[in-house]
C-alpha cells in the first residue's frame, strides 16, 4: 500500500555538512545559543566557520533543510582511538555535542532525522558508538533513534 503525501505537507531532509556550509553551521550554533539564553557577540560567525574548518574531519555535522529554509543542525566529535594491535584503525564513537531544531519547525520529525543520519554515519564509518548527552526533550528521540541511558549518557553500541 502507498501512502500519499499532502503537497502542502513540508518534506524534511538532512544532508552532511561541507566546508561550504561553515557559516551555516555558524548562524545556526549562533540561533542555537541565543535560543538558550547566550547573548550576540560580535565576530562569532567568522570565529566558529575557522574554528571549525580548521578541524572538520573531527567534528562531522549534518544540516536539516525544510521549505527551502536550514531547520536545525547537529554537531559531533568524532573520537578516534590510538592504534591497538589487529584493530586496523576500528572503533572510536561519535558524539553529539550540539543539537537543535529552530522552534517553528519542531513536531516535524527533523530532530530523529538528524540523529538517524548521524548514527547511520557513525555505523558506515566503523565506530563502535553513539554518545549524546539528552536535554529534557530529547531523551525520549534518543531512545527511538535506539540509544540507551547509561547513566548521564545516552549510547548506542554500533559494533
């Protein structure tokens, strides 16, 4: 049986960061932080984009898109292992350091969409985890996305 989507329904999707997207991810951590409180500080857009092109193998980020406009972001550490003998460079996990979804476009699923994509990532990348610390709201995203509480974690065992 196929289900039909209304046209007007808005049709999220979440795709990863590029380095092209360095200023998105600025704006979108700069809405994050003023949505919790931060105050505006001047030149932080361009301090985040260099701060995180300078390092961005080690934090991947994924970008919700809906009706044309970014939804909402996630942004991880990926945290690699020092080699061990026979593990050929495996295992590490991947945490979820900033999560956010820009309020009116909550309710439409995007925070489990970003999660997914990040643990979709993770497993195809060979960690062994998925860490993310749960704010009071996503505790319960987390646990459909299939992370555990182990405590002041939520952790997916991917290996």
């Amino acid at each position: 049986m196929t289900q039909h989507v209304a046209d007007d329904v808005p049709q999220p999707r979440t795709r990863r960061a590029s380095p092209d997207d360095a200023l998105v991810l600025a704006a979108l951590t700069l809405q994050c932080a003023r949505h919790r409180g931060a105050p505006a500080e001047p030149g932080f857009l361009d301090r985040f984009a260099s701060a995180w092109l300078a390092t961005v193998a080690d934090h991947p980020a994924w970008i919700a898109e809906c009706s044309g406009e970014h939804a909402g972001y996630l942004m991880s550490t990926r945290h690699r292992p020092l080699p061990w003998p026979g593990d050929r460079g495996s295992g590490g996990s991947l945490m979820v350091e900033q999560f956010f979804v820009r309020p009116e476009f909550r309710s439409l699923r995007i925070g489990e969409l970003l999660l997914t994509s990040a643990r979709d990532w993770a497993r195809a990348e060979g960690l062994s985890a998925l860490q993310m610390r749960p704010g009071r709201h996503t505790r319960s995203l987390c646990e459909r996305v299939g992370l555990s509480d182990t405590g002041d974690l939520m952790e997916l065992r991917l290996a």
